[in-house]
C-alpha cells in the first residue's frame, strides 16, 4: 500500500515474552505496511532479546536497539524518537497489542482527510493478563469533547495514538521528570497549539492488571495528575472540579491501600 509512512515505536524493559510476541505480530499483521517497527531495548536483564531478533530476522521492517544502561521510557522515547525516518510516529507498549488489521490505515486516512489534525487515537479494549475482557475503554472523539474531560480521564490509550513527528521537535520532548504519565503531560503541551481526535472504533487490547488499580505507582501517577492539572489550568476548561474528584480518588486508593496492609499483616 502507498502512502506516509509509520515509524512505530516499542520500547520494553524485561518485557513478557509471550506478550511482547503477540505485540510485534499485531504491528506485522496490519493491511497498511508502509512502516518501519524500532524496537528498543531498554537494557532488559531477561532474554527477550532473543524473541525480539527472532522477529527481526523475519522481517527488514524491523529495527532493533539496545540501551547501554537502563534509560527508563521518557529519555529512552526522546533518545530513538529522533531516529525515527518517516512523517507519523505510532506508539504501542509491550503489553498491549493492536486487534484492529486496519488501525494504521484508518489512522492514516483520518489525518490525511483532517489536517488540522495532529494527533489521533482508538478507543480499546480492557484485558487481564490472561486475555479476559474485562471491559472497554470508549473516549470522546471529537477536539471540543476531550478537551472537556481531558483532567478527569486521560482521553487517550498510549498504544492506539498515531502524531505527526514534526509536532516532536525539539520543545514537543518527553519530560524525563513525567515518569508514568509522560504521554499525558506530552498532550497537554502539544494540545494548547494543535487539535485531537479518536477515531471510533475499537483497534487496541490494552492490557492492565486488577491488582496495579491499587498499587503504588498508580497513586503516584494520581498525585502527579493533580499537580498537572494546576499547571494548566489556564489551558483547558473544569480544572477545579477535576482537581476535586482527583483528590477523591487519592483519598480513596490510600484507603484501599491501607486496608490491604493492615487486612492481611
């Protein structure tokens, strides 16, 4: 198929091999295949770097690199970001794999069709780690509609977004300090100057565990939303009741946390 090119980009650090496997193949398998797939390394200690050149060997649309040192995902994005050939970038994370043959197409086609558009994403499904539906993930679609519920819920999964690689210049980076919720803060800063979309349709599985719901660093990311939102607040509309329920939520995983604690000390 011709058309713009897809760098994709699929950063792990000892990630699962059997996911990770079927993360590739969904990038393999789409009907649009004018891509190139950088897969990074981050100095993993397991053996995925053998699954990873497995697939390699199978197909030149591989790109394969290895950090010298664990760089963590924000300075490891930035870092191979910049070696990235083509006009879009597309993301999809170790875990989750692309269930819709035709994402990248669709994709292509609405940016192609929307350029005032600089980002677009899917909506997903919800999965365990044992491939069980556990429900789906359905955001607004149109640029005024996520705006309005961007501090309450991200409005974007990370594997399903397809931007425009000049919207990553030298200001639009990763933030190395927004470890866990640097896609977010990236949004938020593009999102002043350009517009969003999603698609509707469902092209993602997006796997989370029941147990991280109240794991540390989920109520880290929570407490790094909030100070989020007062950054920017000027920028987009219901920050203060947003802020509010946010708290809510805080006040609510310490509760579970501290329960769990002391239930089972």
């Amino acid at each position: 198929m011709k058309g713009q090119f897809v760098s994709i980009i699929l950063p792990t650090y000892n990630g699962n091999k059997k996911w990770i496997s079927e993360s590739i193949q969904s990038v393999l398998d789409q009907t649009y295949t004018n891509f190139e797939l950088i897969i990074i390394n981050d100095a993993s200690t397991n053996d995925i770097e053998t699954t990873i050149l497995a697939f390699a060997k199978k197909d030149e649309r591989i790109k394969h690199y290895k950090n010298d040192e664990n760089l963590q995902l924000t300075k490891t994005l930035n870092r191979w970001i910049k070696f990235s050939q083509w006009e879009y970038i597309a993301r999809i994370d170790d875990d989750d794999l692309w269930c819709d043959r035709n994402k990248l197409e669709k994709q292509v086609d609405y940016m192609n069709k929307n350029p005032d558009c600089w980002i677009v994403g899917t909506h997903a499904y919800f999965i365990d780690h044992q491939w069980d539906s556990i429900g789906t993930i359905h955001h607004s679609t149109k640029d005024w509609a996520i705006r309005k519920r961007l501090f309450f819920t991200n409005q974007f999964i990370h594997s399903s977004i397809l931007i425009r690689k000049c919207a990553l210049n030298d200001v639009w980076t990763y933030d190395p300090q927004r470890n866990y919720i640097e896609d977010y803060e990236l949004r938020l800063r593009i999102w002043r100057e350009y517009d969003f979309a999603n698609i509707d349709a469902y092209c993602v599985c997006y796997r989370k565990s029941i147990a991280s719901i109240t794991s540390q660093k989920n109520m880290i990311q929570h407490n790094m939303i909030l100070k989020l939102i007062h950054n920017y607040k000027y920028s987009y509309p219901n920050w203060l009741l947003a802020s509010i329920v946010r708290v809510w939520i805080i006040c609510l995983m310490h509760f579970f946390w501290l329960f769990w604690k002391y239930r089972f000390k």
